[in-house]
C-alpha cells in the first residue's frame, strides 16, 4: 500500500492533478480496498467541506448530512452506499481525468479482457510497465485526448502507483480490473470462489476431457455452473453469459487455455 500522509491533502478538487488525486484516495481509503466507505467517507467528507469553507465542520450537523446525502447522489452512481475510484475520478479536469477516459475506451468487461489480451503481449497474467504505456497512448488515442511524452509518462506512473500496491513494476488483471465500474467488474463476482492451484487444477483437468490444454465455451460454461452450485451461489443465467463472454474474450479463437482461465478463478497466477 502507497504510505499514508500524516496530514490529510488539500481538497482543492477542481485543481487536483491526478497525482493529487492518488494521494487523497489513498490517505482516505484506509484499509486499501477500493473504496472510500463508512467512517473513511465520512472523514473524507468533512476534510472535502472543511476546504470549502476553512473552518471546522460538525458531522453530527443535520445541514453536514444533508449536504453528504447530495454528494453522494452525485458521485455514488451505482447507490451501493460507498464511492469507487472510478466514481470519485469524475472530479478531476477533463484532461486529468484518465480514468473516465479509460471508461469511455473500455465500456464493458468483455472490451476489457480484449484488451487485456491485447497488452499482455508475454502472457502472463500480468500488464508490466512497459506494456502499461503501450495500453494508455493507444487509450489516449481511441478517447480523442492530446498528450505528451510527459504526460504520458505522468499517467503510466499515475497508473502503477494507483494498482502496483507491492511495487513490482507489474500490473495484475484483477487490480487493472478495478478501473472499471463495479457492476462491469466481473471479477469481484469470483471474490468469494478463488481457488488455489490444487483446486484449479483438479477442475480443469475434469472439464478438459482430451487433454488437449483448453476448453471450449460449453465446458466453460459447465466449468462455472458447477463453481456457483458447489458454492452455494445463485446462478444468474443474464449474468452467467456475461461472465462466460468477458472469459472467452481471452480466448485463442474459442479455445481457453489452462493460463487464461487461471488469472480469473486462481488467487495467484501459477508460474
């Protein structure tokens, strides 16, 4: 995790850099897991009114409530009750605001995991900085935004700051997966099902009955059928096809290899 500050940042948002940005989000989002929610929303707010209006503010005050109750309408798009980096993100400048951008490039999970494939030129379950630049100018370039060499070096450190919480220079797709809204994150729908390389390996090798190293979409399809029962979970059919197109998206021509598979429903990809 990026090191907390001591003393919590101006809340100029109108003039936040997105480097600014990153350091309000992680001084506010204390236990690092993507959202500012509870008591974190809370102090984040009066911090927010505070610099508003330079004195202290009460947040037991009905007239504070209400004023959160508004931001909240504005911001907390999903009305789950809690803001997401993507959400907060639409304070910055237009210019600043690449991560509204990368939302205007990637508008559902399946473009997203296309893309993944795309920049995971090595595959292996992860983006590595270099890779990472590659993936934002084309970004960059798609969303219509002018840039720099500097700029673009900004927002690739921006970017690795933002999701390489242990500093290894790499990107995995779960923590790439966080730029995107919620509902379209299908990955969170796995939180609960991650299996570790025993598991995963004993199921792909019952749902891959040649042995030939892949399965093809009914067998993936089967593969997470049997996942939600043996978990207890509800299987959402409207959901499920969603699921199984942002995994086949990740595909070589329908076939999905041990690897592909592995990134989504592993904890760790396997060397």
């Amino acid at each position: 995790m990026a090191n907390k500050l001591q003393q919590p940042p101006h809340l100029h948002l109108a003039e936040l850099s997105a480097t600014q940005f990153i350091d309000i989000w992680n001084h506010f989002d204390t236990d690092g897991n993507g959202y500012i929610e509870g008591k974190e929303l809370e102090n984040f707010f009066r911090e927010l009114e505070i610099s508003r209006k330079g004195a202290g503010v009460d947040p037991s005050n009905s007239t504070f409530k209400e004023k959160m109750k508004e931001f909240m309408q504005k911001f907390d798009k999903n009305a789950d009750g809690r803001i997401e980096m993507s959400e907060l993100a639409q304070i910055l400048p237009t210019e600043e605001n690449f991560l509204l951008c990368f939302r205007e490039f990637v508008g559902s999970s399946s473009e997203f995991m296309a893309a993944w494939r795309r920049y995971d030129t090595d595959r292996s379950g992860y983006i590595e900085a270099n890779e990472l630049k590659g993936f934002l100018s084309d970004l960059l370039k798609k969303a219509n935004r002018h840039y720099d060499d500097q700029k673009l070096h900004e927002y690739t450190q921006t970017i690795l700051k933002m999701f390489d919480l242990n500093g290894d220079g790499k990107l995995g797709l779960s923590e790439m997966a966080r730029l995107l809204p919620v509902q379209e994150n299908f990955l969170l729908k796995f939180q609960g099902i991650k299996l570790t390389s025993e598991q995963f390996n004993d199921i792909f090798t019952f749902y891959d009955k040649d042995g030939n190293g892949y399965i093809d979409e009914q067998e993936l399809d089967a593969l997470l059928r049997d996942l939600y029962e043996k978990n207890k979970k509800e299987v959402d059919t409207k959901n499920l096809t969603g699921y199984k197109k942002s995994i086949m998206a990740l595909s070589d021509g329908g076939k999905l290899y041990r690897s592909e598979l592995e990134i989504v429903l592993c904890r760790e990809p396997m060397l």
